[in-house]
C-alpha cells in the first residue's frame, strides 16, 4: 500500500528518495509527493498517477536538498488527489509529514484544531491532522513534538516528519506500521520498507518496533522506546540481494516469479531436510510435547495465503489428526473463537505485514495460542510478534499477484504436517518417505508444466473475452479453485466465480449457459468419477470446460472442450502443480486484455490498513 522514504545525508536527496519510492511502487498506488527543505521553506511537489508525473515535476535542479521525505500513496480517506497527496504540511508550512497506516480519531482532532486553533484543512485525509498537530506542539524540538503529537493519536501509523528550522533531522515514529531505518556511511534513510534502501545501505537496517521513534541525521541514528529512553538495537543484516527485484528477460515480475518457483520450491524445501530426510526445524522450538498438547489448530490468513491455508487444513488434519480450522483474518478477528494454551495458531503471510493478520495473530496470542507464522518478508511484524516462524524462501514478490509466495506456503504446509504427524505418531514410516519422494519430485515436475507455458498462452487466446469464468473442484482441488479465481479475476478484470463441484447444484448451476467458461480441476485421484460427473452437469447446461487431470487420465478429455494435463503425482502434493497451470492462464488472459498485469487497479501488495 502506501511507501515512505526519508534520507538525510549531503547531497541529492530527491534521486535517493525517488528510487526508493520506485522500489515500492510495486506495492500499488495512486498518486505521489516529495517535500524537501530549501532555502528556509519547505517545498512540496506532487503528482497524481505514476511516480514519472512526479519525475517530471522536480526535474529542476533547483529543486533539491541534501535531505527530504517521499511517499507514495494507495487512498483510503479521500480520492487519488494532488491534494490528498503526501506530504502534508502545517499551516505555517514549515512541518511536512509522510503517514502509512489510518488515524482513528482524526475527525475529533480535525474538530479539535479547527474550532480551538483556526486551523484550515487543505486535504479530506486523516495524515493531515498529524502535521497540525506536530506544527501545534513543535518549539525548536522536533522529536518533543512528534511525541506530543503522538499521544493525541489513536489507530496505526508511520509517520515520518521534517521541521524547516532543523534541516539537518528527521524523526519517525511506528505504530503497527512497518518502519525501517538504513544504516549508511555519512547518510542515512527511514522507510516503510526493507526494498527502498536495500541497495544504498549493503543490508543493514534497524527494524524499528512498534511505538518507538528514531532521530536520523547524516551521521546518526538514536531510537527511543515509548518511555524516552535510548534504545541499543542490533544491525539487522538483509542477505537479499538488492537487483532481485529486477524483471531480468521477462516482460513481467509476475511471468519471472510463475518461473522461479522450481527453484524456490526446491529451496524452501531442501532448507528445512537433513541429509537423512528427517525434517529440520531447529530454529522453530516446537517440542514433541507441544505438539502432543495441541488439540486445535486455527489457520489465519487473507487472499491466496488464506488459499494456501485451505490446501493446508486438510493436508494437516489428513497427517497429524489435529482438527484445524481456517478462516480469512478479517472475519477471525470479529468471530467468538475457541483458543487457549492448546491451541496452535498459524498465521500465513507474505509480507508479513497484513494487517488484519497481524491483528488476529495479536488476539490469539494473547489468549494464550502458540504462534507460527509462515511468512515470506524477512523481519516483518508477523515474524517478528509469533512465537516461531517458518520462513518461506521465496525470495522478494513483486508482482502484486501471488505465485511463488503461494507455492511455497504450500511445501511448509507440508512439512508442518509431515513434522507434526510423525511427531504425534499419525502417519508411519512408509507414508513420511512416500511424501517427501514425492515432495522432492516437485521442482521438476513444475518445470514440466511450465514448459506447457504456450499451450496455454493459446487457450488463453481462445477465452480472454469471456465474462464470466467458475472454477470448480473436489477436495484439494476445490482450495486451488479458489486460488486460480482469484489470480485470473485480479489481474484480468474477468468476473470468475469459484465453488467445491458438489456444491453446484445447490445453487451456482443456474448460471451456466453456452456462454459460462468453466474451469474444472479432477487432479484428485480419489474424487475422480465424482468430478467427472459434475463436469457433464456443468456440459449438459452449454458451458466450454478446460478440465485439468493427471497425465494417463485421458478419459476426461470426453466432457472436456481443452484439458490441462499435470504430471503424475501423489493427490496431497497435485495443488503445487494444478496451480501453475492456472497462473499462466490468468497472465495470458490478462495480457491478451491489455491489463497492467504487475499492478492490478485497485490493489495493493501489501496491505496495511483494515
Ligand atoms: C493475491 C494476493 C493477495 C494476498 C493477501 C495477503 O494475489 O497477493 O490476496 O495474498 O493480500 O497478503 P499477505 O500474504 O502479504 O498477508
């Protein structure tokens, strides 16, 4: 959602802050702004739309600083506006702020500082009032008046500011908010996120914690805990590599993140096998007594991690015999739920940062659930609040469409269900290799349905203009029906509609006509017959159907109008390849649709407010 980017150090303050922000417009949104001090005053520049209109209004070298704030902003109080656009300043025009997150109260300060102090509001934000009221409170002290400032405000928030009278600082303030600060050599940043600086700070940041604020200047960085005093916190030192966000050769993030996931299954994986296959978890401290006291397991998520969570409620309870029950984080959080010291909470994320997860995982624990999180972003606040994580490696996402995030989840399912079955004594010997032959056999297997990829790219061709698309399935094939919806209704525009096939009838069927494209997955061996029959329900009302089967099953190429084939497999690990398919379906479609396939309209990668 939104990015912020703060420097300070001795020159050129506006290239540093406008590639960081490019390094978060991944991230999605809608217009953009950047506020420098110069020559005593405080200047602003903003821009609806893309970070170039920005560009293309401070290209004056006149317009520079040798330090300064940015931001990009994803609107949620006002529309996509120059004036909505951050940063915000105070009347006097000599405080600019930068706000990621939602301030709750903000109608009441607003009132507040309007009726006691005459304060005239420029934008429909709730971030403007953080700027008044630090400008209200400030007396030559920045730092005192973002504290001050602070404790008038309720709800989440990173907020970045700047004070015309000390143009050597910056100081920041988190609140459920991500916030980082990059550790240069005579420079430093402040910014939303680990991506933004990665590349001028070789991997060594602070992770700043919830209601700390941090002073920068070109030398320093002192961060203060909620009581005011000094804070001693390590370098925290990111490995990732600064060019992997780059597209390489493909036209997309997302074409290039579908085709690493050999690779980054293979990783995920591998990290996490001794050499004698025993699955290694030596940094997750969950004991065999732990696990034995377990008698529930809520999985919490949102969008395809939540898909992910579907496939790996019922890969769990098949392995370890524990009831496991999955819901969206938004609804958790509001819903009365069974947890106390036996329960097992798993939270999926790749960001690390959704805030509805991060919310539900705060209730949970608090309650007394033991946390593991399954996150992708190294050091985010999901990771860093659970009691254990289990890292996905999949290596910076990009694309606002999940892939590799999702097939990676998709193995820590497994193996938190391979791990907590042979610990609890549910699945023997002969099954443990069975599957993890199986899961080993998946990189390869994934780079056979990728050299499918024009195959597909053809189909795509044959059914982009449909309107409505359904995608059905039984059993784990109905969690990746979900998840293959979703990819094609966010990237494509194209309403699609996903349902478990048995369900069909119930209601759904009445709106297939010779109009209706219906996706039909029958991966799974067990619930074959039974698939098939709904395919001919669906076929006897008009619908084309592209059916996905196993190779060898070439009956269903007789109710099928197209078949996807997937390589031969054990039914648990068909999801990591019946989804693959479906990712490049989706991206075709949308590229023959002309859609901005990286970045989706109306969606953020991250998404920080609830
Ligand atoms: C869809 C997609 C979203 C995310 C969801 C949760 O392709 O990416 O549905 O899965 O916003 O995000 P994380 O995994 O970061 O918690």
């Amino acid at each position: 959602m939104c990015g912020i980017v703060g420097y300070v150090g001795t020159d050129h303050a506006k290239e540093k802050i406008i590639d960081g922000l490019k390094r978060l417009e991944y991230r999605g949104y809608d217009s953009a702004g950047i506020a420098l001090p110069i020559d005593g005053k405080i200047q602003v520049r903003k821009a609806v739309g893309e970070i170039k209109n920005l560009e293309a209004k401070i290209a004056s070298p006149d317009f520079d600083a040798p330090m300064g704030i940015g931001h990009t902003r994803w609107a949620t109080h006002g529309e996509p506006t120059e004036l909505n656009a951050h940063p915000h300043l105070n009347m006097e025009e000599t405080i600019a702020i930068v706000h990621n997150g939602i301030i709750e109260n903000y109608q009441e300060i607003r009132e507040w500082l309007a009726t006691e102090y005459g304060i005239v509001f420029k934008s429909e934000t709730d971030s403007e009032v953080i700027a008044h009221l630090i400008g209200l409170f400030y007396d030559g002290d920045l730092l005192e008046a973002v504290n001050k400032a602070v404790a008038e405000m309720r709800g989440a928030y990173a907020v970045v500011a700047i004070a015309v009278d000390e143009p050597d600082k910056i100081v920041a303030v988190r609140k459920d908010a991500p916030l980082v600060a990059g550790i240069g050599k005579g420079f430093n940043f402040i910014a939303s996120d680990i991506p933004a600086v990665l590349k001028y700070v070789q991997g060594n940041i602070y992770l700043i914690e919830n209601n700390e604020t941090v002073v920068l200047t070109k030398d320093d960085i002192v961060i203060y805990d909620e009581n005011g005093n000094k804070v001693d916190r390590e370098i925290y030192v990111v490995d990732w590599k600064a060019d992997s966000a780059d597209k390489a050769d493909y036209d997309h993030f997302m074409l290039k993140e579908i085709h690493e996931q050999p690779a980054v299954i293979s990783e995920t994986l591998m990290s996490r096998l001794n050499p004698d296959d025993s699955i290694r978890l030596d940094d997750i401290s969950l004991t065999k007594e732990d696990i034995d006291n377990f008698n529930k397991i809520y999985i919490v998520a949102c969008g395809t991690a939540y898909h992910a969570g579907l496939v790996g409620k019922m890969v769990i309870e098949k392995m370890a015999h524990i009831p496991v029950e999955i819901d969206v984080a938004s609804e958790f959080r509001y819903r009365d739920t069974f947890i106390d010291d036996k329960t097992l909470f798993i939270a999926i994320s790749q960001s690390g940062e959704t805030l509805d997860t991060l919310a539900a995982l705060r209730d949970a624990k608090e309650r007394g659930a033991r946390i593991l999180s399954v996150v992708n972003a190294v050091g985010s606040s999901i990771a860093r609040e659970s009691h254990d994580v289990f890292y996905t490696l999949a290596g910076p996402e990009v694309a606002v469409a999940s892939t590799k995030a999702y097939t990676t989840q998709l193995i820590c399912m497994y193996l938190i269900g391979l791990y907590m079955g042979s610990t609890r004594g549910t699945i023997d010997k002969d099954y443990y290799n069975y599957m993890l032959g199986e899961l080993k056999a998946l990189p390869e297997k994934v780079s056979r349905v990728l050299e499918n990829e024009e195959f597909l790219k053809n189909l795509a061709a044959r059914y982009y203009f449909k309107d409505n698309v359904f995608f059905i399935g039984r059993g784990l094939d109905s969690g990746v029906s979900y998840e293959g919806s979703l990819k094609l209704k966010e990237i494509s525009y194209i309403h699609s509609f996903a349902i478990a096939a048995g369900e069909l009838k119930h209601g759904t069927i009445a709106l297939m006509d010779s109009e209706s494209l219906v996706v039909a997955l029958a991966t799974q061996d067990r619930l074959y017959e039974k698939m098939v029959s709904n395919i001919v329900e669906v076929q006897a009302r008009g619908a084309r159907i592209i059916g996905m089967a196993k190779e060898g099953r070439t009956e269903i190429e007789k109710t099928s109008d197209e078949v996807i084939y997937i390589p031969q497999c054990a039914d648990e690990v068909a999801p990591v390849l019946a989804v693959v398919p479906l990712q490049i379906f989706a991206y075709y479609v949308a590229l023959e649709r002309g859609c901005n396939i990286d970045k989706p309209k109306n969606l953020a990668k991250s998404v920080t407010v609830e």
